[in-house]
C-alpha cells in the first residue's frame, strides 16, 4: 500500500474558549521574542533614518522599560543591543526602549497618535503589552471584557504601525509577544494572562511574528504562576528574567530578518501551524525548515568489549526506551536521525542480521509513537564496522583485529551494501514516518586508507576508483529506486561529510535525493577539554594554520557560504542531520542560536548530536554532547535548566508538522463574556 502522506489543511473553526484549571499555553515560535533598548543606551551617534542602521522600537510598560533596573545594562532591552551588536557589529542595529512603567496598551496606542515614535522609522516594532491593563481594568469590568479592549487596543496599535511609511518606502515588521505570566493571586493573575495571550494569538491581523517563548519560559506548570525564581516581585522579571526576554528577542529578529515573510491584513494571527506543504515527504526537505530534531546512536554489542551491562542487554546498544523518545518530542523535536548499524553483516558473506533489522524495527515503532519522523542512517555494513570512527581508539579500548574499512577496496562489499539498502527500501517504503535514507554515515576512506585531506588532491588521484565515493552512491541510488520511487535519499560527501567537501559530491539525476553535510567546525572550538580557552565569539587558530582566526557569527555565515554556491549551482536541497557542539564549551547557547540560525535562513533541516539514552551504566559516562547534563563536566545527571537547554528548547519550538495531523489553522474568538 502506498505511504500515508502529509496533507497540508487550512481550517477555520468556531470555537468557545473556555477557562480551565491549566493556564498553560502550548509553546509555538510562530516565531520568536519580544523588547528593546535602554533609552540610556541609545548610540550617541545614532541620527533615525540612517540608511546603514537598523531601528527596532521597543513598545511596552515597565517589563519593557526594565524595572527596577530601569537605565542599567540588565534590562531586556539593553541587552538586546549587546546581542546585535555582538551578531551584526555596532551601528548595525539601534535598539529604542518605549517602555513606560503603568502604560496600558491604549496608552501605547494614544503616545504613538501623539509623539514622536514614529518619526523614528523603525525598521522592526517589538510589541510587549497588558498587564497594567488587567491590574487596573479587570477589578472593574471583569477579565472577559478587558481581553476583548485589550486584544483590539494592541490591534490598533498595529494597524497604526502599520500605516506608517519609512522614508525608505518600506513599512516596519511587527514582533508581538505573549505577555508574561506573574506571582499573582487574583483572578486576573497568570490564569488571565493566559486567556489574554490566546486571544491575541486567535485574532490578531497584518503582525509579522508571533511568538509565546516569553510566556513559556516564564511559567510554572506546577504553581501555574510564573517561576519564581525569574522574578524580582509579582510583577517584574529579576536580572536573569530580562536575560531570558532578551535572548527570546535577539532569536525573533534573527528569525524576520532570515525568514522575509510577512502576513497580509485579514490572514488571522500568523500561526507557523500553517505550512506550505505539499502532499508528501519531499516537501519536509525542499524550501524552508521544516524538521528540526536530534540524532540518537546505537552500534553493535561485543560482550568482550562492553561488558554485560555498559551497552545493554540486546545485540545492539545502547537500549532506547518510549521515555526517551516521548521526552525528545516533548521538548519540541520532531524528527530523529537514526544513527543506526546497517542491516547487512559487515563481513562475508553479507547476508541480513535479524537482530539488527529487529532493533530498528522497535526504535521506528517508538518514535512513531512519540509523533515524529525519522531518517534511517547506516553507519556500518557489508566492509565497514563500528570503529572506523575510533581510528584514535586502536590500542585502547580495542585492537587493530576490529577495524574493518573494506568496502573502499572491494566490489563484493559496495555491491552488497547497495543490496542491503534495496532490501532496506522495500521494508521501510511504506512506514509513513520514514521520510530519508542516508547511505552511508560520514563516508571517510580519505582517511582510513590514504590519510589524504586534501579534496582537489585526492580528486586528482582518486577519481572513478572505488575510493571515491562519487562512482558508488548512484549504485546505491538505483538500487534504491528498483523498489521505491519516491523516499527521499540523502547523501553526505567525503572527509566525514565535511562542509568543505560537499563542493566535491556529484549529483545524481535523481530528483528526490538531498544532499548534506555534517558541521564540527572548527573543532577546536566544538570538541574543546574541560576548561579549554576558546570561546564563542572568540579569537583562536580554528583551521590549524598556526594563525588565529576571528570566531564569529561572521566565520560560520562564511563557511556555510559553501552551502549557497552547491545549492545555486545544482539546484538541490542541503540539510545539516549532525552538528554539535560539547556541553562544557564557553557560550555554547550563543553558538547554538546562531548557528542553527544561519542554517534555516537557507532552509536547512537540522539534526543535533546527540539525543542520549537514559541506560545510566553508559549516560552516566559517555556523555560529553549530552546537554541535559548541563555545563558542569562533573555533573552526569540531567538537570533541568541551562542556557544550551534554553536554546535548543527554543529552536525545536519552531517544528510544527508532525506525522500524526492533518495541519490546519485555528481562529478562536474573543472571549465571550459572562
């Protein structure tokens, strides 16, 4: 039977809000962030209009203008300035702070009719605003009228945004952010918070982002209040609080500046619920981002190597559990690349290994449950072990009778590896969750058996031999297509799929194929020791020349430039299903925000290493990517907050195509009084 495709719905439905004990609001980056800039900040150089600045107005009450640590460099908005000029270099960007502690949204509204705000031509409105109106207006008139005012005040502002003509011709972008919940007890505390915040999601019209990761990061599911811990009183965040905000508004102007989309008058509130998906697996791969996910790992058991209980019990390991699969997706993951032996023995005569295609089986059946897809990837197979990515290994933890890289020297090995992926194809063609096939992870015989890391060089002397990788995948490819037309196929080039590689794979003319990399670069930064000094943003040799190197935002957009001329060139699709980074590097959240910006401002798809199991005899030791683990390298237990955790949570926020639903919009009306 054919595979179950993804169906791309739009739905208006006329639904009745009603208030329930959860004031939890499901998290979504329809995008991303909130705020401003300290007033004191403001570059004195700064003139509004100038062609080469950026203006971002920050509209809001005392949140926005940073109490009780209004004119410092810990309110949201200052810090916000620190990240784009950081990101962007100073005189990029000129962040206003408009916040005025007490201001309703009609007094937002009225001081935009009235001054000079304006006149500024912002580039980017970043619009925060609420809760004075539910302190001072919902003891009076009830909760259900002040989100009815309230939501269409904050429209009114909008459309008086949006009225508004640079003298560029250009209009600004609009950011509105749920407003954040607070300690309050009273019926117009967090509880009618969250009401307010959906009404603004349901209704409202002509914004460019919407987004609840102000609200998500601030609530408490247990107290249903906001996290104590982030707040100085009842009502305003504490210095780490206004770090949180700001980093959420750094994430959502780089996402409008990546993104290029707005959403015409009368479209609803721009729910990233709504996709631009055709009905197959392709679409996930061609266009914008749609999967963002993690990888999980498992290889073969060899009892004499591993012991009776480091890698499990099973013939593969280490064992995932529904727990493990159902977490990934609850933070927001909704694709799993699966880092998988292959299903074919890895030496002769290369014949099906049950226990393998078994394990595989169970871990598909897993995710499918969690409502994800998933890519199946083989590391090993017919000519190629495990330990070929434990070259440094030899006489350690294993001797030099384990290494197995045949499959660059014999025929019988590609043939039958080619094979295994025909038999693979025919098995998974129909699972409607398996949306790839990545051949071979991290092809390397540049490595295992002519150390050669120039890619012209070992082009020049390699080409057409069964070393090159170019003349084996379209085997693979056909064999592939023998069984099933229509799963994309994904392939990586040599050097371990390095990005500086992939200039160097050559196309097929198969239309359903995406290519890949794997980004680690620089390694001195990603794969640093425990108390290693290199930094992000950071200047360090990062290419082994024996010159140091400015490390930045800058450096990563440079080399993923590569990625643009392959794309331009051929006219095909690129994903990144493994990057990474070890939990101990300094900034490493900064790193992971703009990196994985980077990647979707071209579309990329996005798998991070590593998703780790919770078998504690191998979690607690090998854990270096394991960031549940937190910063401390001494720590082997997850814990639950970080600013890497924070940063991945807000990335996978974006994923709203699962394999389960049908995706479809929803417009809710105001809440309808009592």
């Amino acid at each position: 039977m054919a595979k179950t495709r993804l169906v791309s719905i739009v739905m208006l439905l006329s639904v009745v809000l009603l208030l329930t004990g959860s004031t939890g609001l499901s998290r979504r980056l329809t995008s991303a962030a909130d705020s401003g800039h300290s007033w004191l900040a403001l570059p004195v150089a700064f003139h509004p209009g100038e062609p080469d600045t950026r203006v971002v107005s920050c509209l809001g009450n005392s949140v926005t203008h940073g109490y009780p640590y209004v004119g410092s460099e810990s309110t949201y908005p200052a810090r916000l300035q620190t990240s784009l000029d950081s990101a962007h270099g100073p005189g990029a960007f000129a962040v206003i702070n408009h916040g005025v502690t007490g201001y309703r949204a009609d007094q937002v509204l009225s001081s935009l009719r009235e001054l000079d705000w304006m006149d500024e031509d912002p580039d980017i409105v970043l619009l925060m605003v609420g809760g004075n109106d539910f302190l001072q207006e919902a003891p009076v008139h009830g909760v259900a009228a002040t989100v009815n005012r309230t939501v269409a005040e904050v429209q009114a502002i909008v459309d008086l945004i949006k009225a508004h003509v640079n003298r560029d011709g250009s209009t600004p972008r609009v950011i509105v952010s749920a407003f954040i919940p607070n300690l309050l007890l009273e019926e117009w505390g967090s509880g009618a918070m969250a009401l307010y915040n959906t009404g603004l999601e349901a209704n409202l019209t002509d914004i460019d982002l919407w987004t609840t990761d102000n609200w998500d990061d601030f609530y408490d599911a247990e107290t249903e209040q906001a996290r104590a811990g982030l707040m100085v009183d009842p009502l305003h965040p504490n210095i780490e609080g206004y770090r949180i905000i700001a980093e959420n508004c750094y994430a959502a102007i780089e996402i409008l500046l990546s993104s290029g989309t707005t959403f015409p008058p009368g479209t609803g509130a721009p729910l990233s619920t709504v996709e631009d998906a055709s009905s197959d697996e392709w679409s996930l791969w061609s266009g914008q981002t749609r999967l963002r996910g993690a990888n999980i790992y498992q290889r073969r058991v060899y009892p004499e190597l591993d012991g009776e209980t480091f890698m499990g019990p099973g013939s593969v390991g280490p064992p995932y559990t529904q727990e493990d699969m159902d977490r990934l997706s609850g933070l927001g993951a909704n694709y799993v690349n699966i880092s998988h032996p292959g299903l074919f023995t890895e030496t002769p005569p290369y014949r099906l290994n049950e226990d393998v295609q078994s394990n595989l089986d169970d871990l598909l059946r897993m995710i499918e449950r969690a409502d994800m897809f998933a890519v199946i990837s083989f590391r090993t197979g017919p000519g190629r072990s495990e330990f070929t990515f434990h070259l440094e290994d030899v006489g350690d933890w294993f001797d030099q009778s384990y290494l197995n890289d045949q499959v660059w020297v014999e025929e019988t090995a590609q043939a039958a590896w080619a094979e295994m992926w025909k038999h693979t194809a025919r098995r998974y063609r129909d699972n409607a969750i398996v949306v790839g096939y990545d051949l071979m992870v991290e092809p390397n015989s540049n490595e295992v058996w002519l150390d050669e890391w120039d890619p012209e060089q070992f082009y020049a002397n390699h080409a057409g031999s069964l070393y090159d990788w170019n003349q084996f995948f379209p085997t693979i490819t056909e064999a592939i297509r023998e069984v099933d037309a229509e799963t994309p196929i994904l392939i990586g080039g040599m050097a371990y799929s390095a990005v500086d590689w992939l200039p160097y794979v050559e196309p097929t003319n198969d239309e359903r194929t995406v290519y890949m990399v794997h980004q680690y670069a620089p390694f001195a930064y990603t794969h640093q020791d425990p108390g290693g000094g290199n930094s992000y943003p950071g200047v360090f040799d990062t290419d082994w020349d024996g010159t140091p190197d400015q490390f930045n935002r800058s450096w990563l957009d440079g080399l993923l430039s590569t990625v643009d001329e392959f794309v331009t060139r051929h006219g095909v699709p690129v994903a990144v299903n493994e990057f990474g980074v070890v939990r101990w590097v300094p900034n490493a959240a900064s790193f992971m925000t703009d990196q994985t910006t980077l990647f979707e401002q071209r579309g990329m798809n996005h798998a991070l290493w590593l998703w780790e199991v919770s078998w504690t005899h191998y979690a607690d030791e090998v854990d270096a990517f394991n960031f549940r683990h937190g910063p401390d390298p001494a720590s082997h237990t997850d814990i639950q907050d970080s600013d890497l955790i924070r940063a991945i949570k807000t990335v996978w926020s974006r994923n709203t195509l699962r394999p389960s639903s049908e995706v479809f919009q929803v417009y809710l009306p105001l809440v309808a009084g009592s």
